[in-house]
C-alpha cells in the first residue's frame, strides 16, 4: 500500500493530508492500542467483519419469508431468531423489527437523527440515508423521495415512515414481485435490492442484468 | 427489581411533549407538541440522555412506537391515509383526553 508510511510506533498511517476527525480517531487508536485496550489484530478483525455485513443477509432472509410462510411469521415474531436459523449473527442489534409490505400498505425507514440502520442485516448505510436531503425529506414528502428512486405508490395505498430514533432497528419485508411463483429462492433474492428492504422502493421485478 | 407499570397502551392518544432543553435527546423536534397514538409498547430500555453522557443510563424508560398521521404534522399538503411512526420514550409523553 504505496499511500501508507509506517510512524515510530510501527503502523500505517496514510501520507496524505487528513482532516481533523481522522486525526483524532487515529490518536484515539494509537492511545487505545499502547494502553493495552485494544490491539491492531483487533482492530483489523472488526474492520473483517463490518465488511463481511452486506445487504446479501437481508436478501437472503425476504426470499426464504416469502416462499415460507411458516418461516415468514417467526421472522416477523422473532427477527432475531430468525437470523440465527440463517446463520446471520443479529446479536449486535439490540431489538429488531420487521415491518410487512401489503399491496395497501408500503413502509420506509429513516432515521432523522442520525443514522441508525439495521447494520448486521444490510452491512454499512448508502451515503445518501446519511445525507440531510433524505433524513429531512423522507419524513416530510415520503411520496416524493419514492418517486425519486422510481417507484410511485398509488394513491390509495397508505405509506408509513418510520423514524428509528432509539434502540429499535427497522427492515422492510418488501412484497413479492407477480409472476415469481416457483422461482428458487437464490434468483428470488437477486430481486432483493437494499433500497427495497429500507424501504424507498418496491424489490425488483424481473432479474437485473 | 420489579417491571414498572407501563402508562400507556396500544390505541392511546398521547402528545408529545414541547421542550427544549440540551443533552442526547431522542425525540426528533418536528415531532415536539404533537398528537398521535401508541401503536406498540417495545418496553424497557436504559435511558439514552442518560448513556450518552456515560452514566448508567438508570431508571430504565419505556420506549413505545407511536404514530402520528402526516396532515398533524405537516398539515393539509401531505396524504390523508400517511402515517409518520416515531420510537419515543415514555417521559416525553403525556396522556390526551
């Protein structure tokens, strides 16, 4: 890694310049580690595993809900449980709740406050659920942002935002898209997208390209 | 230590409480003043104006899932049947009659 040196202490930082924030987050590590708080394998290990965390989890988890109704009700009883039989590791959240798209009802999640988001399920947050843009528009004009990611909720449908502002952590359960009967449930999850789980727009229906 | 008695249940009118004071709060300020109603009781959790300032967050607060319909909050501009659902915790509200 060519734009990296390693300091005095033996580690990399980058060379170029860097704003204030990652100054101090790279002063609070180097504290951390020479204190014996922490040490760079685990640093490096959470790194591993934030990375590992992607919307491929919730996917996986709208597929089997919607070719198993059995499944699909312990999903929404027991979200966590849910994973576990999965093997999606959701102990980080600290409650977990699964709201269900009906052809009357669409929901969508933000967080107005910050930038809550159901990490272990969907992985990092896109940049644009972090913006001021949506945290402000998403409550006000719901409708407007849907139409912006392509999808316009019909009028008697009721549109239900929700704003996670405390320990609660919300995923939709999109609809499954017509025409998918006897699908596999691996091409079932491609329809999956991450947007469609937080809720801007419907799950794809046909297979992206 | 015993549960404590939750105030409010499903289907209750509650109004959020106006006020404006510093510290890690959770209740976002366009919600503040408004009426809507509890539409799940998540329980008990440490209190996060507590958390924040690394304290222990004690007594626990319950957190409900309360709904407001968008033309309260918004006014007239927004769809009738639309709901905004926000998580506050118990201490921010108050009964309606």
């Amino acid at each position: 890694m060519s734009d990296l040196t390693s300091d005095a202490h033996g580690h990399e930082h980058p060379k170029h310049e860097l704003s204030d924030h990652a100054k101090r987050i790279y002063a609070i590590r180097d504290l951390l580690i020479e204190k014996g708080v922490i040490t760079e394998k685990d640093i490096q290990c959470q790194i591993d595993y934030q990375e590992a965390r992607s919307p491929a989890n919730g996917a996986k988890l709208i597929a089997r809900a919607w070719v198993d109704p059995v499944f699909k009700a312990r999903f929404i009883a027991d979200p966590k449980a849910a994973c576990d039989e999965l093997g999606i590791d959701a102990t980080a959240i600290n409650e977990f709740v699964v709201l269900e798209n009906t052809e009357k009802v669409r929901h969508m999640v933000v967080c107005t406050l910050c930038s809550c988001y159901p990490r272990p399920i969907l992985g990092r947050p896109p940049d644009w659920y972090k913006s001021f843009n949506y945290r402000q528009r998403a409550v006000v004009d719901p409708r407007g942002v849907m139409r912006e990611f392509g999808f316009d909720p019909p009028d008697d449908v009721e549109v239900r935002v929700h704003d996670s502002t405390a320990d609660i952590r919300y995923l939709v359960l999109p609809l499954r898209p017509k025409g998918t009967q006897g699908w596999s449930e691996d091409d079932l999850a491609k329809l999956v997208t991450r947007d469609s789980m937080i809720g801007v727009m419907d799950a794809l229906s046909s297979l992206p390209e | 230590m015993t549960a404590a008695v939750d105030k409010f249940k499903p289907g209750d009118r509650v109004k959020v409480k106006f006020e404006d004071r510093p510290g890690h709060i959770r209740t976002p300020w366009y919600i503040r003043g408004k009426t809507g109603w509890v539409e799940r009781v998540y329980g008990e959790f440490l209190n996060p104006e507590s958390l924040a300032f690394g304290r222990d967050g004690l007594p626990k607060k319950t957190l409900y899932l309360i709904a407001f319909n968008q033309v309260d909050v918004w006014g007239e501009s927004a769809k009738t049947q639309d709901k905004v659902l926000v998580d506050i915790y118990e201490h921010w509200l108050e009964p309606v009659a």
